[in-house]
C-alpha cells in the first residue's frame, strides 16, 4: 500500500494496492458492486428474492416500574 496524494481516475485522493494500483475507495466500491452483482445473479437462478436481513425494530422500552410510580405520584402531588 502507498499514497501518492494524486487523484485516482474516479477522483479519490486515497492509498493505492501496490498490487493493481486501485485506490482503496475504488476496491471498496468494486467489491461493493460485486457483491450486488453476485447478490442478483443467485436471485435469478433461484427464481425468487434472496431474503434480506431486516433489522428487528426495537421493543418499545417500558419505563421501570419505580420510575412510573413515582411519576405518578408526582402527578398526584401536583394535582391535588
Ligand atoms: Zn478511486
């Protein structure tokens, strides 16, 4: 790896692979696309969509117990 502080051909100022003289944004974008390439190219030959990992949504957090009991008793107090 090197830095020449020169723009790659897509314009990143980034180190370069001594190996194939691809910027490290370039390598990171190719592997990125290959990946989705790779990603359609099973999709087609399974006939059916590839399942994506969804994020679960987060449990909606209950506040503690304590804590709602002594807000209630705020309200209380501050009602009455
Ligand atoms: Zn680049």
């Amino acid at each position: 790896m090197y830095f020449t502080g020169h723009p790659c051909k897509r314009g990143h100022v980034a180190c370069r692979y001594t190996a194939n003289y691809q910027c490290v944004t370039c390598a990171r974008l190719d592997r990125a696309k290959y990946r989705k390439k790779a990603t359609q190219k099973q999709q087609r030959l399974l006939g059916e969509p590839i399942p994506q990992t969804v994020p679960k949504p987060f449990p909606a957090q209950q506040p503690p117990l304590g804590l709602m009991e002594a807000f209630r008793r705020y309200l209380i107090r501050k009602l009455s």
